[in-house]
C-alpha cells in the first residue's frame, strides 16, 4: 500500500467541506494550486456531488479523495502497467492544466481529438535530451501532417518558422485549421463581420426566428431543468445510475411534440430554399469545400478549393 493511501484512508471521510475549504485541501494534497473555480468546475461536470444551494455550497472530502486518487502518480503506475515500464511518461504532459494545452488559437474550437501542442512542440524544435537525441526539423523546413485534425502541428510548426501542409478528411476540420493559421487582413475581417451583421440582422427582422427562439428555450429550459437538472444529472451519469442514450433518446421523443408546435406557430423554414444563402456567399462557406490545407507561413502556399485527397 502507498503513503498516499495510507494517508487518504486516514483522513475522516463524513466531512463536508465548503468551495474555499475544499481548494485549500485539495492544493494541500495534490502540491498544485486548485482554486475555488477549479472545484466549481468539478461540481458543475459532475465529478464531485454539490451538496446544499448556491451560497452555501459544501462538498463531501470522500468524493474530492476519489477524484484525487487518479493523480499523484496513480496514473502514470497505471498506464506502466499497461504500456510496460519504459513509457515516457514526461511525454504525457500530464502536469499542464487544460488552459496550457489549449493556449492560444488552439482554444477556437474545443476539438476533443487535437495533439497536445506542447507534444508537437516537443518533436519539431531544436531541444534534444535522452530520449530525442537527434533534431529533425529546422526553421524553414516544410512539415505534412497527413491527419491534421484541427491544425496543432500546423500551427506548431508555423511557430517555430516552419512551413507546413496539412491533410485532413473532415471538410470541418479542415474549416477549424484554416481559421486557425490563416493570415487576415484585419479591416477585410472588420468588413466581413459588417457584412454579416447587417444581414442576420435583416433576416430576424423580416422573420418570427428571435420570439420563435425565444420560446423554444424557455421550453427547453423547463424541459432540462426537470429531466436534465444540473449538476445531479452529471453526477448521476458518472456514477452509472442513468443509461445517457437511453434516456436521451426517450426525452428526445417527448420534446418533440413541443418543438414541432411552435415550428408551425412561427412558420420556421427549417431549410434554405438555395444554396445561395447567408454562409454560402461568406468566406467560411468556401472554406467548407476545402480538405486540403496549404499553411502560407511565408506566403509560398495558397488554399486550394475543391481539392481533393491526392496531392496530382
Ligand atoms: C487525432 S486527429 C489528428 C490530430 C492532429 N494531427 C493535430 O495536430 O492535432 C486524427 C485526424 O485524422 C483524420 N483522418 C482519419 N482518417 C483519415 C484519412 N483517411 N485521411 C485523412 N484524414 C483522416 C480525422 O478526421 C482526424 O481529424
């Protein structure tokens, strides 16, 4: 048995503890700072159960000591279990906090299947030690990620003065890269956003969409507050008490009923009659069509529309 054990089984587990406590327990115990949003994120994901109401807040100790049993290490023996004892754990970037690994243009879309970029970072520059002992890549090199997802190795690269083309077969991923590396021209990017503006605001005058949306989340907002009650439907989840999909699909079918009522009260056009509608005519419409990405680091590359997967 580890000290660690030992030590969380000694602790009294009935206490309670408030937000403020609870960061200051847990900063104790994990040698990391946790704020009190760092805990309000942990109740509002359902990590840890919220007990009272807002304002007086409090949180049981054995939750925070479950929660915390999967850090100090307990990965890491975990996955060398798993893996076998030579896995570089350094490379796990574990320490970072989620705010670190989505710095930058990295945190415009929270796209779940993105490299860590201090990860890409770690293979392109020029640092060696004993586990990459040799540099492969130099400024002004050119780097192909044939899977880029939503462009951290591009944007990586692109930071480290390389050049960098990237490949993806979502058509939305590649929108995701393109926004993430493109180089703007601030007053067209001024301009387009006026453009847009005024249009949408046109549309929702000559439309019933803003009362139509109006009611639709008040109904949805009584509809989830019943079904969905955060954060005792996270909690619940976790916990293995509720089949998500299951339930999901069930309370899907009874909501239906509601939408499709105010769908015909507001006459809502669920779809564009054209395609020469407001995104169609927009920059990011084109980008839609683009899968393959040419990072203009040094304006050598240029985009590609309705390109496909072979580089002929
Ligand atoms: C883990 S993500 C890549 C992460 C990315 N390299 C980065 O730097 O963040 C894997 C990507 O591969 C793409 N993919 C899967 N099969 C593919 C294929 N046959 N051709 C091109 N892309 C593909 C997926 O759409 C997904 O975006």
């Amino acid at each position: 048995m580890s000290n660690l054990t030992i030590e969380l089984k000694m602790i009294a587990t009935d206490e309670l503890l408030t937000i403020k406590e609870a960061s200051e327990w847990a900063t104790k115990h994990t040698g990391k700072t946790v704020t009190t949003a760092n805990i309000s994120y942990l109740i509002q994901y359902g990590r840890i159960k919220k007990i009272g109401d807002n304002g007086s807040t409090q949180v049981s100790k054995q939750d925070l000591i479950n929660y915390y049993k999967s850090y100090n290490g307990h990965r890491e023996v975990s996955w060398k279990d798993q893996l076998g004892s030579d896995l570089n754990w350094a490379l796990s970037f574990d320490q970072y906090k989620e705010a670190e690994t989505t710095k930058h243009v990295h945190r415009l879309h929270p796209y779940k299947g993105k490299f860590i970029p201090q990860l890409v970072e770690y293979f392109l520059d020029s640092k060696t030690d004993k586990f990459k002992t040799e540099t492969y890549f130099k400024k002004g090199d050119i780097v192909l990620d044939p899977f880029s997802g939503s462009g951290t190795t591009m944007v990586q690269a692109c930071e480290l003065g390389m050049n960098a083309i990237g490949i993806d077969v979502s058509a939305f991923n590649a929108l995701i890269g393109n926004c993430k590396v493109t180089i703007y021209n601030l007053v067209d990017v001024q301009t387009e956003i006026s453009r847009i503006t005024k249009a949408l605001k046109e549309f929702l005058t000559n439309s019933h969409t803003l009362e139509f949306e109006e009611k639709l989340l008040r109904a949805l907002y009584e509809f989830n507050n019943e079904f969905f009650p955060v954060p005792e439907y996270k909690y619940k989840l976790r916990q293995g008490e509720i089949d998500e999909a299951q339930f999901g699909a069930e309370k899907e079918k009874e909501f239906l009923p509601s939408y499709n009522k105010l769908v015909k009260q507001y006459s809502i056009k669920l779809r564009q009659d054209k395609a020469d509608n407001l995104f169609g005519r927009s920059p990011a419409g084109r980008a839609f069509r683009y899968n393959l990405l040419f990072v203009p680091h040094k304006r050598i590359f240029t985009s590609i529309p309705n390109a496909n997967y072979s580089l002929n």
